[in-house]
C-alpha cells in the first residue's frame, strides 16, 4: 500500500483575516509566513522518516489563506530538503497558465531532482 501526504501550506496568524477577496497585501506578515515555510520543511521531514512514499502541492491563487499560487517552486524546495520521499504536483491550472511553460517547468523540475 502506497502512502501520500497533501500539504495545503495553510497562512495562519492570529490576525483575523477578511472575508472578502482578494485580500489586501497587508494582510500577509513575512513574519508569520517566512518561518511558516521552515515550519512545513520540518513537518515534511518528519512525514519522509515515517516512511510516507509521496507528499504533494496543489495550485492556489486568489486568497491569502494557502501559500501555494506555484506548487512547481515549492516541489523544487522541498526536492532540496527531502532524499527519499516522492513528490507530486497536484492539477496545475491550466487556464491560467501557458501549457508550453508548464511543461518546460515540469521537465526542468524532473532534471534537478
């Protein structure tokens, strides 16, 4: 049996955040979100030694509350903290993206891991 991790990359402070879209760019503290990311490298070692096969990212845009608008980024920074565990990208969107790049994102990602 195969076993997957999904890491949302969830923004949480204990500012309230609005409601309402988008939100405004002072509603992000690189204080929070900047050791937040050291945070997620640290609970995805954890999930690589407990012996998870894969974790994975998906594509968020258009809200404040989940850091991940290029999951390609983040997959290529996890690929230089984690050795063993694999990684997967989960529904880039495309309507959003030119395919072409996407592709040459993928294949350039696939070289350097």
């Amino acid at each position: 049996m195969k076993a997957s991790f999904f890491e949302p990359i969830r923004y949480v402070t204990s500012q309230k955040l609005p409601e309402q879209w988008p939100l405004a760019p002072g509603c992000y503290d690189p204080e929070v979100g900047g050791p937040l990311f050291q945070s997620i490298i640290e609970r995805l070692a954890l999930v690589e030694e407990l012996g998870f096969d894969w974790v994975s990212f998906s594509e968020h845009h258009y809200g404040g509350r989940i850091l991940t608008p290029s999951p390609i980024v983040m997959a290529s920074h996890m690929a230089a903290h984690l050795r063993k565990v694999k990684i997967a990208v989960l529904g880039p969107i495309m309507a959003l993206n030119n395919p072409v790049r996407v592709a040459e994102e993928f294949a350039m990602l696939d070289n350097l891991t």
